[in-house]
C-alpha cells in the first residue's frame, strides 16, 4: 500500500517547530507584514474616504514594480526607480480617479467592485502585451544585496531594508493624514464631504489626490518591493486577495488596522507555515472568518457610519 | 523516489515543504528548508513559482548551504533565474535546444522554431509539436477521425522516431513512453550563447522510468 506522500507525521509537524525557527518565524512575519501593511494601508484610505472598494490595487502593486523596473533600466539608479515609480503611480492613480472613478462615487457598491476590477484586468493585460508573461528581476542595490546574520538566523539584507522603508513610509503616511492640513480635509471629507465643499474647499481635487496616494501606497510597495520578488502581470493577484483580508481583519477603513492587520496577516503567514505550509494561506482566511463572526467591523474599526 | 532513494542512498527527507499555489512569498516556508539542516533542496515547484521560490532561495543564502536540484524543468527557467543560480544544478528535463548535435529531427525543428520566433525552443513547443505529429500518425494508421478508431491506433504501439529519439504509446494506461533528458547548469562563462544555459548529460531511455500501469490505479473506461 503505498503512502500519501503529502501526508505529515506527527513528528513532522514537531520537527520544525524549534525556538530558533520560532523566533526566525516571529521576525519574517513582521518583516513580511509591514510590507502587507504598507500595500494595505492604500486600500483602506481609498475605502475609507471614497467609499470605493478599488479591486484594481493589485494591478497598482504590480504596475509599480515595472514602473520602477523600466525607470531602473533606463538609469541604473535604483533611487531614481524609487522616486520615478513613484510619481509614476500618483499620476496613474489621479487620472484613473479623474476619468473613470469620480463618475462611479454615487453609484450602487456592485458597480464601482466591477469597474475597478475591469481597470485591473485592464492594466495587468496592457502589462502583459507590452512586457510579455516572462518575469523580469531588479536587482537590489549594491549595499543592501547579500545577506545579514543575525545570531539565531540569517536574513537577506534587502528584505531588512524594505521592512525599515515600509515602516517609515506608514509613518509618513500617518503624519499626513492626521498632522497636516490636506489630511484634516481628507478625513472631513470623509465625514461629511457635503460640508466640506460648502467651506469651499475643493473636494474632488482632494478625491482625485486620495485615489493618487492610495494607489501610491501600493505602486511604491511594488518597487520597494520588486527586487524580493520577480516581476510578472498577474503577482497582484495574490498580494490583492491578502490585502483584502488585511483589511477585514484591520477594519475597513481604518488606517491602524491596516497596520495592525498586515501585522497580524504577516504572523499568520510565518507562524502557520512553521506548523503546516500547506495551510499558511488557509489559516489566514480562517482567522478573517473569524474575525467577521465575533468583530464584524475588524479589530480597529469603527462601527458602521449609516 | 524517496522510498528508492533511502534504500540505495542512505536518503532522509529533513522537512518537506508542501507550499500554497501561486504564492506571492516563499519566505517563511524557506526559513523552514534553511533551519532543516539539510544538505540538498529539492524543488518541485511549478512556472513562476519555481523562478520565485530559487531566486528567494538565494536571498536567504540557502543554494549556498544546500544543493539544488531540479526534478522537473519548468520552461525559460534558465532565463528567468538566470544562469548564476542555474550553473552546477541538475535538472530533469523534456527537451533541450542541444539535443539537435544527437537527433536530426531535433535540428530540424530547432532551425526552423527559430527561423520562425527568434528564439530557441523549449520543452512546451516540443511537446506540443510531437504531440500533434504523433496524433496526425495515429489518425493516419487509422484512416479516419473516428476518436475510437484513433485511440486504437495508439494503442497498437507504434514506435515512432521523434525530437527525443524512439517513443511508443503504452496501451494499458496511454501514457507515451520517451526519453527523459538530465542535464547540469552550464558556468556562465562556458555558454555559447544566450540560450545555452544547460549540459545535456544524458538521455535516459523511457521503459525503465515508468510507473507500473496499475500503479495509480489507472481505469480506461470503454471507448465510447
């Protein structure tokens, strides 16, 4: 009788659980869930000042990751591949806001979901005709390749920079939105965007910056993040369906949870893959399951408005 | 393999890391393999998680603890991970474009592939080319469309000469009996071009490889 080869002992699933794969674990589940939080964090700000769930945020990551690669191919510099993908996904995000979005805010939910994952299908197939289904790399630069040990495991020295980019990037993102003026407006217009335009201040031009820095968020995660991983059209598909979770998990809408979330999300991933790897993605829509049964407004979030 | 192996090669298996599909991250399942202590990496991944899961092997500095080894090339592999994390890996494989110095058909094929897309082909367009042509010869030695009629002619076992050398449908569980080709990663210095990533070092005849036809439980079903 042969033997599932897909079955695991008892004595497997122990035999990976040690303190120092425990403790490796722990830390990859932030590194990787800060990186989560900073690609999740777009999602909520959109949801939580349009109302717009935007199913095109995959395509955003991806779309960064090639702007950052073609700006790398062009200049070597992978500063200048930061900075361009960057302004690259403001702009692709405030155009896509001023044609397409604005027209879909007092439309039906059902709607702005089937209009923007059209937008994503778009963008990733545009992506494919023009690059082709081929990965491409962008190599990390030259003082963070390599790796760092770090006494109980040995970690790539890039992958401790993007944790440290995307914490500081969150951090700017939440001065912005609660310590600055514009970030005052965002979070009014949220409130009551009626009140806001009677103020005279104008909200669409505030709309059109939210949907450019959400989709920012997400842009600059695909570049920070492109040298980890390799470039294809469809790898926001996955990084969108997480992102989704995060955010459930987080609160819809609330800009902590994300944090939170993606942290959570990130432990989940690690710590579950220590057990069972096979499970690490199951476990993570379980505990979303979970959250949406006993907190159905996520963690951080605040009950429903209307 | 791995009862074959821990019979004849002293073989034991440290973690075995059955991943998500389309993963976006391998880390934490790499962190598993790098803590195991094993001296070998075996990875079976598929398409863009193969490519995925080798070049975040080599952030986590694990293929330079541990030998990697391909059981089944996934194609454009050599180009996607590029031949620095290619070179010295053996690897199982359909076809090779340097198959052409052994068979003439092969040749053949490669010339004209290349003619036409300006690049050399892979397994996939092998594949799918000796696919069809033994189909057209089923069809022929049938005389007819008739999908009964043409899985006969299958069955009957013809050998044909292919891209890979002699190859025969087996009648008990249609599986098409070919070669299998191992080849190693070539240095980057040794290539002769932008496409040689891989030595073919051997061409292993396809009778001893299969399975036995029950060994799945294979059950045909009658013919219409």
């Amino acid at each position: 009788m042969p033997t599932d080869p897909e079955a695991v002992s008892i004595d497997e699933i122990f035999s990976m659980i040690t303190w120092p794969n425990f403790v490796s674990q722990f830390f990859n589940g932030l590194a990787s869930g800060a990186l989560l939080a900073l690609i999740s964090s777009g999602l909520t700000i959109i949801y939580g000042t349009l109302g717009v769930l935007s199913l095109a945020h995959g395509a955003m990551f991806m779309l960064g990751g090639y702007a950052g690669y073609v700006a790398f191919q062009a200049t070597g510099s992978f500063i200048v591949a930061v900075t361009g993908g960057t302004l690259c996904l403001v702009a692709v995000g405030s155009i896509i806001e001023f044609i397409i979005i604005r027209r879909f805010y007092n439309r039906p939910p059902e709607d702005q979901l089937l209009v923007t994952f059209g937008i994503g299908i778009v963008i990733v197939e545009l992506v494919r005709a023009v690059f082709g289904s081929l990965s491409f790399t962008v190599p990390p630069p030259a003082w963070a390749s390599g790796t760092t040990p770090m006494g109980f495991l040995i970690y790539p020295t890039y992958r401790l920079v993007v944790t440290g980019i995307a914490a500081a990037a969150l951090a700017v993102l939440y001065l912005v939105l609660y310590r600055t003026r514009i970030g005052m407006i965002v979070r009014a217009g949220i409130e009551d965007s009626t009140t806001v335009r009677m103020l005279g201040i104008n909200v669409d031009r505030v709309f059109m910056l939210v949907f450019g820095i959400g989709a920012m968020a997400a842009g600059f995660a695909g570049i920070v993040n492109a040298p980890v991983v390799s470039l294809t059209p469809d790898m926001g598909d996955a990084i969108l369906v997480q992102t989704f979770v995060v955010v459930v998990i987080g609160g819809v809408g609330s800009f902590p949870g994300a944090i939170l979330g993606g942290l959570i999300a990130g432990e989940i991933l690690s710590l579950t893959s220590m057990v069972d790897p096979a499970y690490s993605e199951v476990m993570l829509f379980v505990v979303m399951t979970l959250v949406l049964l006993l907190r159905p407004q996520g963690l951080l979030g605040l009950p429903s408005r209307d | 393999m791995e009862d074959y192996l821990r019979k004849n090669a002293d073989w034991t298996t440290a973690t075995n890391q059955v991943t998500p599909l389309g993963a976006a991250d391998y880390s934490s399942y790499l962190l598993n393999v790098g803590n195991s202590g094993a001296d070998v990496l075996i990875n079976v991944n598929w398409g863009h998680d193969a490519v995925l899961s080798i070049q975040q092997a080599n952030q986590f500095g694990i293929l330079a603890k541990q030998k990697l080894v391909i059981p089944f090339e996934v194609p454009f592999l050599g180009r996607e991970v590029g031949p620095e994390l290619t070179k010295g890996v053996y690897a199982a494989t359909d076809f090779s474009w340097t198959l052409e110095d052994r068979f003439p058909l092969a040749k053949m094929f490669v010339e004209a592939f290349q003619t036409k897309y300006n690049y050399r082909p892979q397994w996939g367009a092998e594949n799918a080319y000796m696919q069809f042509a033994l189909w057209a010869d089923a069809v022929e030695r049938a005389g007819t469309f008739y999908p009964p009629a043409v899985i006969k002619a299958y069955e009957a076992g013809n050998h044909n000469d292919s891209l890979v050398g002699d190859v025969y449908f087996r009648a008990a569980d249609h599986q098409l009996v070919r070669p299998v080709i191992i080849m190693r990663g070539k240095e980057p210095g040794d290539m002769k071009n932008p496409e040689d990533f891989w030595e073919v070092l051997e061409v292993v005849p396809g009778e001893r490889l299969m399975q036995a036809p029950d060994a799945f439980g294979c059950n045909l079903g009658p013919y219409t």
